[in-house]
C-alpha cells in the first residue's frame, strides 16, 4: 500500500492540530465575550510588563491595522491600558490590567478543559518529549539570523 505524502508532512499535522484546537479556543473565548486573537492576546501578554503595541503585532502576525482593533477592545473591556512611552509618545505602550491579570490567569487554567482528547492517549514520556519539542519550536528567532 502506497504511504500518503502528505501524512508525512510535518507542518501540515501541525496545521491540522491547530485546527482541531481552534474550536476550544473559540468556545473558551466566547464565554468571556472575547474572539480567539484577542485571547492570544491577553495570554500572551505578562502582567506588569509593559509592550508596545508594534509588538503584538510582531506576536499575532498580522498587521498594526488589526493590531489597533483588537487592543481597542480589550481596552473598552478594562483588560489592558495603553499609554505613550515617555521617551516616545509615538509608540504606544500596552500592559494587561488587574483585571486583564485576572483574566489571564483564568484563561489558561480554562485551556486544560478544552484540550484535545487525543492528547489523553499520550503516555507521560510522550506528554514530556512534547512538550519539550514546542518548547524548542517556540523559542523567539534569532534576528536575522
């Protein structure tokens, strides 16, 4: 029997988990009245450490246009504040509130309900090689590199 290329294709299983983890993401979202860029968003974020908002563009992938709208909501919702930086008040600095602290929090100990069942199957070595392999993955790129 012939083998499908694609089943070897590692960013296309990639692409598919990801997918199959959109739909928990997007229900946990919901029930906090948020779309799944502006969970990321918060999740994303460390409390008492101010970002500019250019920033979260760079960890979205998208552009400042998008950028504008989604911290705009967050900010009517009292999760974050913005604020020019004092040597630049072009750039706008974004930090998470108490309140979008608390969010935060409670957003990622949600995320444990919403995980995949497939995950279930793995044995602990196999949970702790993935983990580790992400944790590889998703380390900042080297600039330029």
């Amino acid at each position: 029997m012939k083998e499908n290329k694609e089943s070897e294709n590692l960013y296309w299983m990639l692409l598919q988990v990801a997918f199959r983890a959109k739909h928990g993401l997007m229900k946990l979202a919901e029930t906090h009245d948020l779309t799944v860029m502006q969970l990321y968003t918060l999740c994303s974020m460390t409390p008492r450490e101010p970002i500019p908002m250019n920033t979260i563009s760079c960890m979205l992938f998208c552009d400042a246009s998008n950028v504008t709208g989604i911290v705009d909501r967050l900010l009517s919702q009292g999760y974050i504040a913005r604020e020019e930086k004092p040597e630049d008040r072009r750039v706008k600095m974004i930090s998470l509130t108490l309140k979008g602290e608390k969010l935060r929090k409670e957003l990622l100990e949600a995320l444990v309900q919403y995980e995949l069942p497939e995950f279930k199957q793995l044995t602990i070595t196999q949970n702790v090689e993935l983990k580790s392999l992400l944790s590889l993955i998703l380390q900042p790129s080297p600039v330029n590199a």
